[in-house]
C-alpha cells in the first residue's frame, strides 16, 4: 500500500504527516511517498522525512499507485488527476463548503473521508481532528489577546504599585473554551466562562475558574446531545443577553466560542455591549470563519468598535503548525490503523462502521453520505 502526503495550498501551513507518523506507517508495511516541501510550514525539511523512510518527490510522483492520499484541507480535484481509481483521499474536506469539490472526488472515481465528520465517540477520540486543532486554537486565542492587549494578565505587587490581575471571559466552553481558560488562568488572570451545556459548568469550576450561567430560564441539560449545543430559545436569548450585559462590563478580555452544528454562530455580544467595555479591552471571536459571535468581526483581520479591539480569529492552529500538524497527522495515523489489516496490509473500512458511516463521503464513484445527500 501507498501513502501519498500532499502539500498543500498556499495559506496552509500544516502538513497531514510528520516524521513520526511515516515510520508508523512503514512499520504497519505501508510505503510512503510525501511532496516536496509538504513540510516546510510546519519546520520539517524533506530530509527528515526521507530519514523517516519516506520518499520525496513531485506530485505526480507521489500520487502515482497510492492507494491512500493524505491531506490537511481538501485538494482541488483537478490537482488529483494522477491519482487512481478507489484510492482514499483522507482530510479536513470542508464537505458543505466545498460540495462542488466532493462531486469532483467521486468523479475522479476517489473515496473521500472527511476527518471534520468523525462521530463523537470514545473510539473515535484520538481520530478526532476538530478537538485536536481546537484546543490548540484555544490557547492561541488567549496568547493572542495578551499581545494585543496593553496591560499585563497577571497581578503584581511592584515597589512602584500594584498592576492588577486581567479579568477574562470565556464564552463557549467546548474543547477550545476550556483550553483557553487554562491558558489564562495559566497567566494569572482572573477568569469566568460560560455555556448553554449544563455539564460546562463542573468543568469550568474545576479548572478553578468562575462560571456565569443563565439561572431563570433552563439551558441544555448536561453534555448537550453528541456534546453540540442547540439553537436556545428566545427566551434563553434574552435572559443570556442580559446576563452577558452586566458582567462584560467589568472584564478586559472575552474570547468566544461559541457554535452551533449546521448554524451560523449564535450573536452573542452586540455594538451596544462592546461600547460598555473599558478602552483597550480586547475580545477574541473565535467564531469569525462561521459569522461570528460579536457584532461587527472581520474573519482574519482585527477591527477597533469604541476603542475595543475585536480579533476576528480564523484558523488559529494554523499559527502553531508543527504542533498542530503533529496531533492531525496523529488523528490520521489512528484512523487507519484502526481500521489496517495486516493480511491485506490495507486499510478495511466496514460499511455498517459507525466511524466509517460518518465519515465517508464518496464511493465507488458516487456521494455516500447521508449527511450531503440530504443536504
Ligand atoms: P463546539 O465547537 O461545537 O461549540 C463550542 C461551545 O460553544 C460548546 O461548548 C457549546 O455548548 C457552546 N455554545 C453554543 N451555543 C452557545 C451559546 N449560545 N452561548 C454559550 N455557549 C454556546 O463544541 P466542541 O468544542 O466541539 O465540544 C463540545 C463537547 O463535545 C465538549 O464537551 C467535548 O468534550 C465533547 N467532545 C467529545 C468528543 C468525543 O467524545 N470523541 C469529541 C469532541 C468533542
């Protein structure tokens, strides 16, 4: 069996393998093949892993007879055009954003997984590429919003006056919620955070950090279904809104999280509440790619409202790319080893697999899922 690792477009800095994961990959009896400078935004030099047991070489190269193709976000399919009949194409597809594209892989006669699909389930945990990148997105956002903020996070007692300790607000407490809680805390801020999930509210006290919950009208029982949040009621809206209202006031950092599956990011901070903010405060929406949790965000780029700055965060694991390339080429490498069968030395992916059912997208030629044929 042939692994092809891609390089990937312009913009992304990841790599879908890494050293370590190719010599897993040899040692399952797999032979792998990577694209030329495929590492290089994430620090690892063709060299390394040619050392690995890889050969480097042009795409054309590296497509040619690979029965399994790797990649961080999905390829355009017309760059595929060496690939052969049934291999795998295996990455974050982007699958209702990119529709166009997925047709194309079934087309090109590929089986595409889309790795964003994995089920939550305990099997699937180390699979899971949407917690993996979130939690290094958490951490980013609170290192971001320290660089731009022109106080310090945490408090200290100096011969000339104290400098008080940052007061940070999470909203959206999921895996990039509580990854930026911890990193506050971590620089000594003073934190709260809050959630619709009830079961949030455990987590959050127990990472010693204060939780601002809606108490009158009822939010969703523990985890939530499949850990996802739901679109609230109006009335939950209102009460949030006013929740949210006297307490943003008094903090100096929000970072939100706030999604919902298939929806566009609930509005969670409007104009008028950014106005009641103290100048230099700073909010980091790391909803911005799915329409934002605050009023007037800008994907990818910072914007100043009332001397506020608002940070609208796109794709923050991009910002720590070998570590977020280590932990997708992980994800990868768990999926197909899972499902390898060593007498086959091939990848056997059951049709009646849960895994399996929530991931792939196309076969034999067609759109499988159910998910994109009820779209
Ligand atoms: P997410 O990215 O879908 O959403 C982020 C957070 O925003 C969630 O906590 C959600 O409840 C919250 N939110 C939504 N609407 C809100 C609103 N109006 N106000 C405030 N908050 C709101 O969530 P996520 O990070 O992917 O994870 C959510 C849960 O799923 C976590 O508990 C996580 O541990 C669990 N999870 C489990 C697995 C697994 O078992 N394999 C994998 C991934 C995540």
């Amino acid at each position: 069996m042939k692994i092809a690792v891609l390089k990937e477009a312009a913009g992304e800095t990841r790599c879908a393998a890494i050293p370590e994961t190719v010599k897993k990959f040899v040692a399952l009896g797999a032979e792998v093949a990577v694209e030329k400078g495929a590492g290089a935004g994430a620090s690892i030099a063709d060299a390394d892993f040619t050392a690995a047991g890889a050969k480097v070489g042009s795409r054309k190269d590296v497509l040619k007879g690979a029965g399994i193709i790797l990649a961080v976000d999905g390829p355009d399919p017309a760059s595929l055009k060496d690939a052969k009949k049934g291999a795998l194409l295996i990455g974050a597809l982007d699958p209702v954003r990119r529709r166009n594209a997925i047709d194309g892989y079934a087309s090109a006669g590929l089986d595409a997984l889309a790795m964003e699909w994995m089920p939550r389930i305990t099997r699937a945990q180390s699979m899971d590429i949407l917690s993996s990148q979130s939690n290094l997105a958490g951490y980013k956002a609170v290192v971001e919003a320290a660089d731009v903020y022109g106080r310090a996070f945490p408090m200290m007692m100096t011969a000339a006056g104290t400098v008080s300790p940052a007061k940070v607000f999470v909203m959206g407490v999921g895996v990039a919620g509580l990854q930026a809680i911890a990193t506050a805390k971590r620089l000594g801020a003073q934190v709260s955070a809050t959630d619709v999930r009830s079961a949030t509210k455990e987590q959050i006290m127990s990472l010693g950090a204060k939780p601002i919950f809606v108490e009158n009208v009822a939010g969703i029982e523990g985890e939530g279904s499949g850990g996802y949040a739901t679109e609230m009621s109006r009335e939950y809206q209102k009460a949030q809104a006013e929740l949210v209202s006297g307490h943003i006031a008094k903090q100096d950092i929000v970072i939100t999280t706030a999604l919902i599956p298939g929806k566009p990011a609930p509005r969670l901070i409007s104009d008028a509440q950014i106005a009641t903010m103290r100048p230099g405060s700073v909010i980091v929406d790391m909803a911005a790619d799915a329409g934002g949790n605050v009023e007037g965000t800008v994907s990818g780029k910072n914007v100043e409202k009332h001397r506020v700055t608002i940070i609208g965060a796109a794709n923050l694991a991009r910002s720590l790319a070998a570590d977020s390339s280590a932990l997708f080429s992980r994800n990868i490498y768990n999926l197909l080893a899972a499902f390898w069968d060593k007498e086959q030395a091939k990848p056997v992916l059951p049709d009646d697999d849960e895994i399996v059912k929530g991931i792939r997208l196309t076969q034999g030629g067609k759109v499988v899922n159910e998910r994109l044929s009820a779209a």
